[in-house]
C-alpha cells in the first residue's frame, strides 16, 4: 500500500508545495491536485515537478468538459516529461453546477464521454498512428458537415515519456463505477466507508473487472481520510474538521434528487441523515446541517486516534482493496505533516 495526499493550498500554493517536499521525504508515494473551480491544476502540477524529485504527482480531478481530449492528453505528456514519468491522469465528470455554471458546457453523456477520452489519450501517448477517432461524443478529424473540411489526422509533434500514463477515473454511480473498474488504471472514490464498499460498489467493480483487459493489471484505488495521531479529546475534536465538507458534499454538491453524494450516503445506510442534511443545506442552515452529520459517519471515513485505533482503520483500508491510502495530515503539538506521513508509512 502507498501513501498518498491532496495539495491542500488555502493558505498559499507555494507554501503547500513545500510541505510536499518535505512529505517526500518522509516517504509520500503520491500527491494530488485539484482544480474544481479555482486555480487550474496543470499550472499548479508543473510547478510541483520542478520543486521535487521522487514524488508522483497527479490530477484529482481534471474536469472532462472544460478541455478537448487532445488537450487532456497534451496536459497528461507535458506534465509527465517534467516530472521524468511521475505523472497520474485524474479524470471526473464534475457536476452539473460548476460544468453548465461556471464553464457554459451542456453536461451531457458522462460515462461515454470518460470512456471515449481514455481511449484519445492512449492513442495519442502510443503515437502509432495520426490520429482517428469516430466516437459517439468525439470524432476526429472533425467531418465536413461540421467544419470547414480541412481537419487533418495528426501525431502529437513531442514524444511522450510514456507511451502508457495511469489513468484514474473519480466515480460514484454503479454504471461509472463499473466503467471505471473495466477501462482505467485506478478509482477514485470519495467519502469511502471500508467497512461498507463491498456492498455497495461490489457488484459495480465486478461487473467491470469481467470485461477489463489483462494487460491493464489490477485496479488501484485511492481512499482515506483525515489523519491525527494522538490521545485524548484532541483527536475527537480533529475528526469534527470533516463535519463542514460532508455537509456540503452530502448537502449542497447537487440539487434534490440529483447529489451523487446525497446518494451515497444513503447506499451507506445513513438515509435519514442525508435527507435532514440536505433539507437544512439547501435551506441556507449550514450549521445546522454540519450538525446533523452522524459521529459515526465521521469516524468511518477517517484515520484519527491512538496509533494502535489507527493502525486498525490502515487495515480496514487495505482490506478492501485500498492501494494509496490516501491522507490528509492533521499536525498535532511536537508533530508535521511530514511526521505523520512518516508514522503512517511505518504501518504499511
């Protein structure tokens, strides 16, 4: 198992990469970098590769819909030849509010979409051939009734490091689960209960699992949680930290009967909880909705107590197929971000 983390920059981008350095040299296998919708994330990625040496750097997520899938496997070759071969294609569909919101995209066709850009980016990193792709979403060369008639099918000019990049897909639904699990190299679940993924993606990962090319080898999967090791009500009162972002997750990521992770947490068992949730989020009751999130929601995605309590949800992450345990250090007095990482890799 590996240990992985995402670059969290609300206090400064540079001083986060830093940090980064020096959770590569407690051992940190993988970092993560977001973009939703703030700083883009290829920006921030390459500044990374330059800054260290060993650390392998990916997107979680790059948003399918705001770039073309040629752009997508540029991005993934450019970052990948600055960072020697350390680079991870994240890819997600978002949601509707930020796709259709921020960027004006009609968000439409998710799972195909995923799937038609996984396949334009290994042709693009092999470089066998100019490119050609007739898809359902993406056609290329762009045909004559759509354009001018003057598209050419071209190579990438740059050779890739790589001819093969780790291609991740965050994924929720069963259909995308299952699609994931059967075309990508890695998954990236979110709010992931160890104790309860088998009931509720088992199938979804079998199902895709049947169909998946050999050659790919098996599935990763990055999950965790935050992560405080310690004694005492300080370790409870840290936990508490993932109460605002379950809320809005849970609450506020979606409208009423469209919120992937509403419906997650209902799949966990937590039904009741997800509805009050909601109904307070999107009624502008944010704290009260914080409030409402169970305590044992909280303590099953996340690694926060004793060493010993922590060594044991380690386990639980491994036994459930988990290869990056994915953490999110919470210094305690005496400690760094780079200890516990430290701490953490000795438990592997």
């Amino acid at each position: 198992m590996k240990i992985s983390t995402t670059l969290s920059y609300a206090g400064g981008f540079k001083e986060a990469a830093r940090e980064v350095a020096e959770m590569e040299k407690a051992g940190l296998d993988l970092v993560w970098v977001a973009e939703a919708y703030g700083f883009d994330s290829p920006s921030l990625m390459g500044y990374l590769a330059a800054l260290t040496e060993t650390v392998e750097i990916g997107s979680a997520i790059l948003p399918i819909y705001t770039r073309t899938p040629t752009l997508i496997a540029m991005t993934a070759a450019g970052i990948d030849a600055l960072s020697d071969g350390r680079f991870h294609l994240g890819l997600g569909a978002s949601g509707p509010q930020v796709i259709e919101g921020f960027h004006g995209v009609p968000y439409t066709n998710p799972l195909g979409r995923t799937r038609e850009i996984i396949e334009i980016c290994r042709d693009v990193w092999r470089r066998e051939a100019p490119l050609v792709h007739q898809g359902k979403n993406y056609t290329l060369p762009l045909p004559l009734e759509q354009g001018t008639g003057l598209g050419k099918a071209l190579k990438i000019i740059a050779h890739p490091v790589r001819a093969s990049i780790p291609v991740w897909v965050a994924s929720l639904g069963e259909k995308n689960v299952a699609m994931t699990a059967e075309v990508a190299d890695g998954w990236i679940p979110i709010l992931f209960i160890p104790e309860r993924a088998g009931d509720v993606w088992g199938s979804a990962l079998a199902s895709g699992a049947a169909k998946r090319d050999a050659s790919l080898g098996d599935l990763m999967i990055t999950a965790g949680g935050l992560l405080a090791i310690g004694e005492g009500e300080d370790m409870v009162r840290l936990r508490e930290l993932q109460r605002p972002m379950v809320a809005l997750y849970v609450g506020g990521m979606g409208a009423k009967g469209k919120n992937f992770y509403n419906e997650l947490a209902c799949r966990y068992g937590f039904e009741e909880a997800a509805a009050t949730i909601q109904d307070l989020y999107l009624a502008g009751h944010k704290k009260e909705a914080e409030a409402a999130v169970p305590e044992e929601f909280l303590e099953l995605t996340t690694l926060c107590g004793p060493r010993s309590y922590v060594a044991e949800r380690v386990a639980a992450f491994r036994a459930a197929g988990v290869t990056h345990l994915q953490v999110h250090p919470l210094a305690g007095p005496g400690q760094s971000a780079a200890s516990l990482i430290e701490a953490v890799k000795e438990m592997v």
